[in-house]
C-alpha cells in the first residue's frame, strides 16, 4: 500500500516536471483517476494573497471586499438550522429527460476509466471511453412561504442539487429581512464527473451553452411547474456551486453577465478540467485567473469564493501544472482585486473539498454578501 505523504510528495514533484518531461510515445490505455491524500497549505506561503485573519470560529462581515482567514474550528451558522418557529417554504421537483434537451442529449464515460494526458499536449486528455449516452435529471424547486403568487422573485441557481442546506438558510434568512424572498432552483447534474462524462460537459466547459440551456430549457419549467414568475433582471439572479458546479456558476455569470451579476462558489474548479480540449480556451477554467480576468474589461459581477487548506491538488493522471485547487482560488482573489471586482474570498483552516462543515458556517454571510445591495 502505498504512503499517503509519499505518493502526496510524488504528485507535487510530478507537477514541477518541465513540458519536455511529458511522455511523448503513444498513450497508455485509459485508467482510473488516482486521488492522493491533498496537502494541507498554509495560508501565509510566499505568493498567496494577503489576507486578515479573523478570530476562531468567525466569519467576515458582510459588508466586507477582500480576503480572510477562516479556522480551525467550523461552527454551524445558527441560520444552518431548522427553525420551527420561522415560515418554511415548499419545494417542487420537476423531472427533466435528455431525450428532450437540444443542448445536452447525454454523455457518459466507461465506469472506471478516465484518460490519459495527449502526448502532444498535456494540458488535453484523451478520454477514448466516452459514448453518448441518455440521462435524467431531476430539478428542486424553493418557493419562500413568503412569496406572492404573480409576483415576479429574484432566484439563484444552484449545481449538484438538490440543496437542503440552501432551503433552510433561504428559510431563515428571508424571514429575518437579511435576504428578499427569493426563489431557488437547484439542477442535478447530467451524470459522472470530470472529463468525458455528462457532468464534466455541462459544468466545465467554457462557453454559454450551460446558461442558455437553463435559461431556455429549464427557467420556462420552473415557472409552468413551480406557478412562480422569475426575473428578467441580471441583479435579480444569482449562480452558485462546489468545485466544478463552482466554476459552472461564474462561466454562466461571465458568458452571460447580460442574465447573472452574483456569483457565490466552494472550492471552485477554476483548473484545467475542460473536456474536449479547446484551442479558443486552452486552459480550460483555468484560463479564468491567467488570461480572461486579467484581459477583460471588468465585467457587472460581484463574487463570493473559498477554499480549503487541505482542496484538491493533481487529483489525475495530468502534468500540466494546472490541477491545484488552492493556488487556483487564490490566483483568482488575486486577479479579482487587480480588476477591482467586487469580491469575498474565505481561505479555510482545517478544510477540505467542499467542505460541509465550512459551508454550514460560512453559507448564510456569503448569501448576505453576495446579494448586497439588492432591496429587500
């Protein structure tokens, strides 16, 4: 069996390898991804962002631009909770079938393969696994007690749902003034993950396909199935998601920000996870911290980011220097401070992947933050 820290150490001098160490001969058959044990990173390494540390167990306020420090202790936000004295809202599911999609009729990937990195470019996988394949999805649906039947309600959209933790903060938030009286909408993925598969399509592709097939495919659902009216409004609409629903929710708001200003992710896949490779975005998400923030006009979104001490690192077959979850969210507080976006950005201690403890704690400020501004 081999050591955790050994093969983490491996994965890191791995990564450091010069593109001329890339294997040129003709790739091996497809495997299956190989997780290491992530390192935890210190969060005062010389290149991370500066930023304030708040005290044990706290969370910025929601008035607050810039970069914090969370930890080591997650206390859950006692919005987090059920609270049986506040109005709860009723949830609607609306099942979707890809034999009805015109953007994505299915995909999937062989179980238990993967790919392996293009010996004349490694920052391309090839997945020789993947075939068309259908799906179908389910999408959860919050009406707030409070909501006025005709009335057209601001909405965020959520990735990977449903989101109950979601439901009970927007519970509890509304009924305490913090936030409107919003509807949400949480899609399911399409299946699988990372390239070649459903999910990995739909979520970490750069371009406005997944925006457009929620607003064309599944917004006209919501409102016929829901009996709820959405808003037109970009400041009335919000995205959100974990790791590569993460990076979905900010590649709807900057391939659509004439649909979404407000943009809120956990451990966003902001590396090179793009399938199939494309020569018009060739580092995948990735690109979003390197070339298109840096080299965009800056565009009418406020953000909401973070990311754990222990986030993902290399977790595949690929040599790119482009699979580092960590320094990935923290080229972006960086890049979002240079262009003057409006943007929080958590670093948490004692942390992992999308970490539920983090979320729990931090969920109902990020919603406060992000919404900013909005009358309610």
């Amino acid at each position: 069996m081999s050591h955790p820290l050994r093969t983490s150490l491996l994965l890191l001098a791995a990564a450091t390898l010069p593109a001329a160490a890339v294997q040129t001969s003709a790739p091996p058959p497809p495997t299956s991804a190989v997780r290491a044990t992530p390192p935890t990173r210190d969060p005062h390494t010389p290149g991370y962002v500066p930023a304030t540390e708040l005290p044990d167990g706290t969370v910025p306020a929601p008035t607050a631009n810039g970069n914090f420090l969370l930890g080591p202790t997650h206390t859950p936000a006692p919005e987090s909770a059920v609270n049986p004295g506040v109005p709860q809202g009723t949830l609607v599911d609306i099942i979707m079938s890809s034999a009805d999609s015109k953007y994505y009729p299915g995909i999937a990937r062989e179980p238990g393969t993967f790919g392996t990195p293009d010996p004349a470019n490694p920052a391309s996988l090839l997945v020789t696994t993947s075939h068309p394949a259908p799906y179908t999805r389910h999408v959860t649906v919050y009406v707030p007690a409070q909501y006025v039947p005709g009335a057209v309600a601001p909405f965020i959209v959520g990735a990977d749902g449903p989101d109950h933790l979601l439901f009970t903060v927007l519970d509890n938030l509304i009924a305490e003034h913090k936030l409107p009286a919003m509807i949400a909408i949480s899609i399911q993925n399409g299946g699988g993950d990372a390239q070649g598969s459903e999910r990995g399509l739909e979520y970490d592709t750069l371009s406005p396909r997944y925006a457009e097939f929620v607003e064309h495919e599944v917004l006209p659902l919501v409102e016929a199935q829901a009996h709820v009216k959405l808003s037109h409004d970009p400041d009335a609409r919000a995205t959100m998601g974990g790791s590569s629903g993460g990076s979905c929710a900010l590649i709807m708001a900057w391939y659509h920000p004439d649909l979404y200003h407000r943009v809120l992710t956990y451990s966003g896949t902001y590396v090179n996870q793009q399938w199939p490779w494309n020569p018009k975005t060739p580092q995948g998400a990735w690109g979003f911290h390197q070339t298109l923030i840096p080299k965009s006009r800056r565009k009418p979104l406020r953000l909401w980011l973070e990311v754990g001490d222990r986030d993902l690192y290399n977790p595949n077959s690929m040599r790119d220097g482009m699979h580092d979850w960590v320094v990935a969210n923290e080229n972006m507080a960086r890049v979002l401070a240079d262009k003057s976006y409006a943007y929080q950005f958590v670093f948490a201690r004692n942390a992992g992947h999308v970490d539920r403890a983090v979320k729990a704690q931090t969920l109902p400020e990020a919603l406060e933050y992000v919404w900013r501004g909005y009358p309610h």
